[in-house]
C-alpha cells in the first residue's frame, strides 16, 4: 500500500512540474490531480488503519480454538511418517 501510495504522489509531482500549457491541458491535469490526490488520501487512511486492525487479531491461536477440519492430528502425521519410513526400508 504504501508503494502504491508513493507511486501516485510520484504522478502528482511528474504532473505538477509541467510548464507552459493552455488553459485546458491545466485543466485536465489540475482533475487528474485531485483524482489521485484522493486516492493517495485514501490509501493513508487505510495505511493507519492497519495496525489498529493487527492488535484485534491474536497472534497465537490454540489448536483446541481451530475449527475441526483444520486442527492439527498429530497421531495422523506421525502414522503418515511412519508409513513413509517403512516403505523406504523395505526397498
């Protein structure tokens, strides 16, 4: 996001260095401005929403809180390993 963001002020400063244009290029470039200078406004918004997002979210979640297709079965893996381990013995 924040390259983004740093992609559409590099546009604005491109587009505000341009010198000696009629009145209506100005006019399409003074639109184009505001347009992106609303979308880099909205990017920063979203931008310091982030962290306040991050914090409401655990970092750590416990097995037993998982739904039950997507806990981890340990006796499961280690039956898949051992399958695994006696079919590279016998060959």
């Amino acid at each position: 996001m924040r390259e983004k963001r740093a992609r559409l002020q590099a546009q604005v400063f491109k587009k505000s260095e341009t010198v000696s244009l009629d009145n209506n290029q100005l006019q399409i470039i003074i639109k184009q401005n505001a347009q992106l200078t609303e979308k880099i406004t909205d990017y920063t918004d979203n931008i310091n929403g982030l962290p306040a997002k991050r914090k409401d979210i655990p970092s750590s979640i416990k097995v037993r809180d998982l739904p039950l297709d997507k806990q981890y079965n340990k006796l499961i893996e280690e039956s898949k390993k051992k399958h695994y381990f006696n079919a590279l013995l016998q060959s």
